[in-house]
C-alpha cells in the first residue's frame, strides 16, 4: 500500500508544479484545506478516491492519471476480464479494482472495491466529493453512513446517493465486503 501512496502523492505533486500552482491555490480551487492537500502530496496517508476525483475533475484530467499513472486510450470498448481490473490498495481497509481504466473520456468511473473489516476502535472518515455514487453489494454486509444516517446493505441491494453528502463505509460481521461502485 505505502508505494501506491507514495507514486499517487508524486504524480499529485507532478500535477500541481506542471500547473505551476501552490499548494494552497491547488487546495483552495478544489475546496479542501491545504493542511488536507500536504497530507496527500506527502504520501504518508491513505489519500480518498473522492479527493483524488475531485482534483482530477478541477484539473479536466482523467482519475487514472492520478491512481495508476496511465492515461485511458480506447474509445469504442474496453474489455476488464474478471479479477484483472487495475488494482490500487488505499489502505488495508479498502482496495479498489478499477473496471474501465483503459477507456477515454468515460462518464463514470466503475471500480469493485473491497472492504476489509477494521477494528471497532477506529473513527469512520467520512468522504464527500461532487456527483453520484452508485454501491452495489455482491458480497458481505455493509454499514454506510450517509448524511447522519446509518443504511445496512445485504448482497444484492443498492444504494445510489448524492455524493456531496459526507458518507462512509464499514465491512460488518467481521468479514470483507465486496461492492461494485459506480462514481458519476
């Protein structure tokens, strides 16, 4: 996990001085504390998909860019066989497999993320960022919080939210939750 930190807060990094921005004109255009935009450029902590997407959204740059280095290249189809998505471990708690990193100017962004159980110890970070989600539970039980409410979702139920609305996700029963997300 700590290397795919570390090459997403260097290629954070390589954005903003191409952009020739500092820190806090990159964190005041995209709505976050600079303190919150240190921490993502030093690699030291896990860095949310939603910041990562709100910045690459500002920066009309693809959230492949940023997560995996690579810029997407088909334009008519992109085939992901089972298993073998571009794979990203955010933390020992979440893991996303990106299901569409290889198409060009796609309107959402799908991943199958997995959810490892954390210990009960640990504060929920809640995410917000602009658009939509869509979470579709293929495996496991999953507690979300979302806008003051706690929602349990069961394989084969959904959830399709108002991202902007602070939120967060905990695996249940002790096992991992596996989910298909769509961010729109």
């Amino acid at each position: 996990m700590d290397n795919h930190i570390k090459q997403i807060a260097a290629r954070l990094r390589g954005l903003r001085e191409v952009l020739e921005l500092t820190e806090q004109e990159l964190a005041d255009s995209c709505q976050m504390s600079v303190e919150e935009y240190k921490i993502m450029e030093s690699g030291e902590q896990d860095i949310s998909v939603s910041a990562l997407q709100t910045i690459a959204r500002r920066y009309d740059i693809t959230l492949d860019v940023l997560m995996f280095g690579e810029e997407p290249k088909m334009s008519s189809y992109f085939l992901t066989r089972a298993g073998k998505g571009v794979s990203v471990e955010r933390s020992k708690a979440y893991k996303y497999e990106a299901l569409a990193s290889g198409f060009r100017d796609r309107k959402i962004d799908p991943f199958i993320v997995t959810v490892e159980p954390k210990d009960e110890d640990v504060p929920e970070h809640l995410n917000s960022h602009s658009g939509q989600e869509l979470n579709f539970i293929l495996e496991g039980r999953l507690l979300v919080s979302l806008g003051g409410k706690e929602i349990v979702l069961n394989p084969g139920d959904s959830l399709y939210f108002n991202s902007l609305q602070p939120h967060a996700m905990k695996a249940l029963d002790g096992k991992p939750v596996k989910f298909l997300a769509a961010i729109m």
